[in-house]
C-alpha cells in the first residue's frame, strides 16, 4: 500500500515484554485486560536474546492466547537450533496460534553461540518449510537504518530478502520523524516489496530511558525534542504531556496518510498507548472499524 494513498481505518497492535515477577505478570494481566478493550488485531511478546526470556515468554504467549485473544510471539535466530525452533513451531501450531514476529535479534555481550540461523530471512524460510502458510510472520523493518547495517542500501537489501522469504507484514523500529518512515515504505515499494509496513510507535514517558533505548537501537530522537525533553528535567507531567503531543500528531499524520496500522511498544503501561490510539480516532467511533 502507499503511504501517501486514501486514508482508511488502521489497526492497532500492541507488543508487551515478559514480566520477572508475578507483580508483573498481574499488572501486565491489568494492561491486557484495558488493552483489549481497543480490539486489537493483536498482541506480540518479546523474547529475550539467546532465549533469555523464552519460559517466561511462552508463558505470558499462553496466557494471551487462552484469553481468546490473537498473539504474535517473538521468535529470534539467536541461539536458536532447527530442532528448538521447530519444536516451538510445533507447540503454538497445537494452540491455534497463527502468528509470529521472526527476528535475527542481538548477540549478548559475551555470547558465542549465534545459533543455527543466521539472518532473519533464513528464519522466515524455515518457518514457511516447516509450516507452510499456517503462521503469519512478521519481520522488522528499519525507516532509519539498522544500526549494524553497513549502510542504507545493505539494510534495504536485507529486508527485502526477508519479504521474499515469506514474510507476510512488516513492523518498524520506532521513530519520531514520519519522512523516514515514508521514504522507506517508498524504497520498499520500488523494490517490488506489497507486504503492509506498520509503523511503530514509542510512547514518550521517560527521557532517559528513551534515549538509552533509542542509542542502542538506532532510532533518532530529533535535536529539538531530546532538547525540550531534557529541559522538563523533574518536571514529568510537562514531559509526559509535550511527548503525547509529539507522538500524536505524528500518528495522524501517519493515520492520514493510509498506513495500515500502528504498533505501540508499551513497555506493558497501557495508559500513554491509549492515550495515543484514542487522540487518532473520533470519540465513541469503533477502534478498528
């Protein structure tokens, strides 16, 4: 689809992380249980590099999908063997599970076993070998460049290698500057690349630990609101208010603009996604309709 076509109803996503606590696992409960009152197309769990969180997160998988609602788990090459993947494959299939997000994901500093897969795409085509057309996957993409990627070019390559693989949509790193996103759905499309890109969305809650997650990942926080975020200082209701000013109006322009949905990393706090999802959608119109 072009970004630049007629706008026409989005649909929400919504990715949460594996709690370490069973606190955790009830305020995540919590958040679903809100969450899913925006009728999401579904919900992802992210998997820890070299399988770090994979009980956890099979755990939390479980749960979603037993609440009747469509998860997408996270499933990286890190560490990862054929017989496991498989094995995992085999599991989610047994549930009615139909989706997953394939990803190459990060070595851990000190780890030498990179597994048996080593890019993306190679994992996206075992999945399509092992399992033909039951999982929709979903791959990554990156508007502003991976940061290990030697350059725009090379990362552009790579994900159309893994849309050529059987990747069936494509969810973004998040960023702040809406042209980089469009220019690469471009890019894409010039490539011959028709799977959906949905951007993803940050909330803006926290500015340190943003821009921690924004130096690891690649994705530019602009000069001028890393500027007035570190101004607020203690201030963190004007920091909270002016980052939901930022990021909303960025999801209408991409609202707007026709893409296909809007991903939201909410670091399992429910209210700035829907906060942000509602500031896009008239009052008492249905979510996704």
């Amino acid at each position: 689809m072009n970004p630049h076509s007629t706008p026409q109803a989005a649909l929400a996503s919504f990715e949460f992380f594996p709690p370490n606590t069973p606190e955790g696992l009830n305020k995540l409960r919590e958040t679903r249980r809100q969450l899913a009152a925006l009728k999401p197309e579904f919900f992802s769990v992210t998997y820890g590099a070299g399988g770090a969180t994979r009980d956890k997160t099979l755990g939390v998988v479980d749960e979603i999908a037993a609440e009747g609602h469509a998860v997408a788990p996270h499933l990286s090459c890190v560490g990862a063997t054929r017989e496991g993947v498989g094995e995992l494959l085999d599991q989610w299939r047994a549930k009615g599970i139909r989706r997953l997000v394939a990803l190459r994901g990060d070595l851990p500093s000190g780890m030498v076993d990179a597994g048996e897969f080593r890019y993306a795409s190679d994992l996206v085509a075992f999945v399509r070998e092992r399992t033909g057309d039951w999982f929709h996957i979903e791959v990554a993409a990156y508007p502003e460049t991976h940061p290990q990627a030697s350059s725009p070019q090379s990362d552009l390559d790579a994900f159309v290698t893994k849309v050529a693989a059987g990747a069936d949509a494509a969810i973004t790193q998040y960023f702040f500057n809406a042209d980089a996103y469009f220019r690469f759905v471009d890019a894409a499309r010039a490539r011959g690349v028709s799977i959906p890109i949905v951007p993803g969305i940050m909330p803006i809650t926290n500015f340190t630990q943003l821009a921690r997650f924004s130096d690891a990942c690649g994705a530019e926080i602009p000069r001028w609101i890393r500027l007035r975020l570190a101004a607020f200082a203690d201030d963190t209701a004007s920091l909270k208010a002016f980052g939901h000013d930022v990021v909303s109006a960025m999801c209408a322009r991409l609202i707007e603009s026709g893409v296909p949905g809007l991903h939201f990393y909410t670091l399992n706090q429910p209210g700035p996604s829907i906060a942000l999802w509602q500031s896009v959608h008239p009052a008492g119109a249905p979510p996704n309709s």
